[in-house]
C-alpha cells in the first residue's frame, strides 16, 4: 500500500512495462499473528485499491517478513492468491546498514542460481545502484529473466 500511495506513477510504470505486480498486504503485518477476517482485509483492502486505480488484478502474494503458515497460505489461496517466496535475499532492508556497491554485488551475483527468485528491497540504496551492474553479470552468465506467468 505505501508505493500505491506514494508512488503511483511508478506503479503505473510497472504495468505499462509488464512487470507482475504482488501482494503484500495493506500493513505489512506477520499474517501468521492475524485472525482470518483480518488476513482477508489486508489482502483484499490493497487489491481493491490495486484494481480501482490502475485495472490491474493482482494474483500473487510474498507474506511480509516471509512469515506464513498453513493457515495463511489456505487463506491466501482461498482468496485467489499464488504465495510466492524467494530464494535468495540478503541484509538491505535496514537503510542504516547498507553494504558497499562491492559488497551488495559480490553477495548477489556470487548466489545466482537457476529458477532464482531475487528478493531485493527497493528502499536500498544500494540496490538502485548495483541493479544495472546485476542484471548484466546474469545475462553475461547465461540467465534470463522471466515474469511469474512464463514458470509453470
């Protein structure tokens, strides 16, 4: 919800280029702590909002904090939703404690694996500026990029 409310055109940016848009709840909360009517409302409060403003249905979810259980996983699915975690995340969502560009791009880069899914934090400094550097060492290396849809 805060880049819906924050950066908007950006968003919009993303659909216009195709980019698959996910849930991540209204407030960031464990969903695990939540009540089922609870885990229905921060789910479905952004995806109304999602779909109000920019026509776009969001179908896959990443749980906050990465914290899920089966509950919330029946709950998301019930709810039309895909959970979708990661494979490979580091440390830079602390904006206090950011690694060096050589640092981020060594951790990153030296973790590439086939099917990745890369969790990077879009707060990170860091990351905005090692992001062109990344994605050309995995094309160099043979890896290609793909939205969610293209893996069955």
């Amino acid at each position: 919800a805060h880049y819906l409310n924050t950066a908007s055109e950006l968003v919009q940016r993303m659909i216009d280029e195709n980019h698959s848009i996910g849930n991540h709840t209204s407030s960031h909360p464990s969903m695990p702590n939540l009540t089922d009517e609870e885990i229905e409302k921060e789910i479905m409060q952004l995806h109304h909002s999602v779909y109000q403003k920019f026509n776009y249905e969001m179908r896959y979810i990443r749980p906050p904090k990465g914290e899920f259980n089966e509950r919330t996983l029946k709950k998301s699915l019930e709810l039309g939703y895909k959970t979708v975690m990661w494979s490979f995340a580091y440390f830079d969502w602390d904006e206090k404690k950011q690694p060096s560009i050589e640092e981020a791009t060594k951790m990153i880069t030296s973790n590439f694996h086939p099917g990745e899914i890369m969790l990077l934090h879009p707060n990170s400094k860091t990351n905005s500026e090692v992001l062109n550097t990344i994605i050309k060492e995995a094309k160099n290396q043979g890896y290609e990029f793909k939205l969610l849809d293209q893996f069955k």
